[in-house]
C-alpha cells in the first residue's frame, strides 16, 4: 500500500523508489500485484513518463492515504500511552522564517523532545501550503492571507513590507517614500514567478502609474538581497517581522511601505483533520511562547 500511494503522490516510479528505498522493479511488482489482487487497473501510463491515475486508483489512493494517515497516528498514540513522546515533526517555512524565527524555538524543543525527529523544509510560501494539504508536512508557516479556509491556523506575529535601503542612501532619512522615488534606483526584486504575489502587486503598481523601472537583481532570498543592498547595487523589498532582530547586524535602514502594502500576519498553519498529538501540539504552544 505504502508503494502505491508514493507512487501516485510523487507520479513516479523513480522517485517514490528513492522516497521508499527501494528498486523501482520492486516497485512496479508491487503495484502489478496489487492491481491482479484488485481485479483493475490502478494507472494508465501516457507515453514512457506519465502516469495517472484511473477512477479505481483515485479511490485507493484516497483509501491508502487514510490508512497511513490514521496509522502514523495510532503510532504517535501508542507511544505517548507508553509515556514516550517520539515521532516526527516536519515543518516548511520560507527561508527567511526558519532563518530568524524559529532557531531558538526549536533549540529549547529539541533539548525537551529529544525522542522525536525534526524535519525543516525551506519551500516558497505557496509550495507549504501544498505541502500541507498534501500531507507531506505537519506544519507550514506562511503569510495568513494565502492559508485556505479549510486549514487551521493560529497567527503568529505581524509581516511589514519594507524597503531596504543602505545607510546614508538619499531615501533612508525619508519615513514615506513614492513609487516614483524607488523607481529611479536599480531594483532588487523576487524571481517573475506566480509564486511571488509581492512582485506581482508591486509591478502593477508601477504599470498603473506608468513608471518605468530596472531591475538589477532577481532573488528570492532576503538574506542575499539584503548583501546586494548593502554594497550598493540597488534597493530591495522585504516582508518582516518588525519584533525579530532581523538583519540587524547589516548596513541597512527600513522604510515602511505600509501606504502600498497593508501589514499582513505570519501564521502557522495545518489541516483540520489531523489530531495533534501532546509532543505536536506542544510545538505550537512553545512558537507561541507559552
């Protein structure tokens, strides 16, 4: 069952082989195996790489899935009867927020929960949100706005978006800055992907106002920017938690963009059908500083 349903998950049988450590001719034994015991046909293969699956496969995937689902979680049960608060813990987060926020969290959660093992995935905010509903997580940490309202989620803290500028720059000493004042400096922006919704929104800003701009840099890493900021080589956009330390030991100043992009909420998020056992739960409570 666990062959199959990476099989389907990951659509292939190359890469559910390295998920589930085995040899993708093992793989493919079993699924024909389990198909010969079903009586029907769980994949259709289009060309010599594609898979998909059939209605039959459909309802075993979603069967498979609720069984491991539900045995995972009579493993965690089982133990915790036993006193023994062992399991896995996987969260994905942008790289900014497992950069800055959660070391120290998680320091004083591994020296409580010891027994149990932690997974970090550093994924776009749009990537952990599908890594959620898939399963594949226990926890994403992103921005509150994109969490679907069939998730549970607990608000963390408030995101600003900033501008980063290096000290002395002609902006710094500025507390309001204009779309016409940014766009006559190079531009340090977020790769041009749907996955970037700030770059998007700010862009259209631009094209309303009918400003013309250059970018000099595309990075998705605030940490990268902010280097490239700070030997001068544009200017750069930035959510932040305004209470971290965030960069502080950079040659940066914060303007607030506040009057283009409102303050939004970094929050954590999981699936409401998942029962959180005592060592889980106790992750959200210690990220909420109880």
């Amino acid at each position: 069952m666990a062959g199959f349903y990476h099989v389907a998950r990951l659509g292939s049988f190359t890469r559910a082989a390295g998920v589930t450590f085995r040899t993708q001719s093992a793989l493919t034994q079993q699924v024909k195996s389990l198909e010969e015991e079903l009586g029907c046909q769980l994949f259709e293969r289009i060309g010599k790489r594609k898979l998909l699956l059939t209605p039959a496969g459909q309802k075993y995937f979603e069967f498979a899935e609720t069984v491991l689902a539900k045995y995972e979680s009579l493993v965690e049960d089982l133990n915790e009867l036993k006193g023994v608060q062992k399991g896995q813990l996987k969260i994905a987060a942008p790289f900014t927020t497992l950069y800055h926020f959660l070391p120290h969290t998680l320091e004083i959660y591994a020296q409580k929960y010891p027994w149990v093992e932690i997974s970090l995935l550093d994924r776009s905010q749009q990537n952990v949100v599908e890594l959620v509903r898939n399963g594949d997580v226990d926890f994403g940490i992103t921005l509150e706005s994109i969490v679907p309202k069939h998730f549970s989620k607990v608000r963390l803290g408030t995101v600003e978006s900033v501008l980063l500028v290096p000290v002395g720059h002609l902006l710094a000493g500025m507390e309001r800055v204009t779309l016409r004042q940014i766009a006559q400096y190079p531009l340090i922006l977020p790769p041009d992907s749907s996955e970037y919704a700030a770059r998007r929104k700010l862009e259209d800003l631009f094209r309303k106002d009918r400003l013309e701009y250059r970018i000099a840099i595309e990075s998705s890493n605030v940490e990268l920017s902010s280097l490239y900021v700070e030997i001068g080589l544009g200017i750069s956009f930035a959510t932040v938690v305004r209470d971290l330390p965030i960069l502080t030991q950079r040659k940066l100043q914060f303007i607030s963009l506040d009057h283009y992009f409102p303050p939004e909420y970094l929050a954590i998020m999981f699936r409401k059908d998942k029962v959180l056992p005592a060592f889980k739960s106790a992750f959200v409570n210690m990220i909420l500083g109880g």
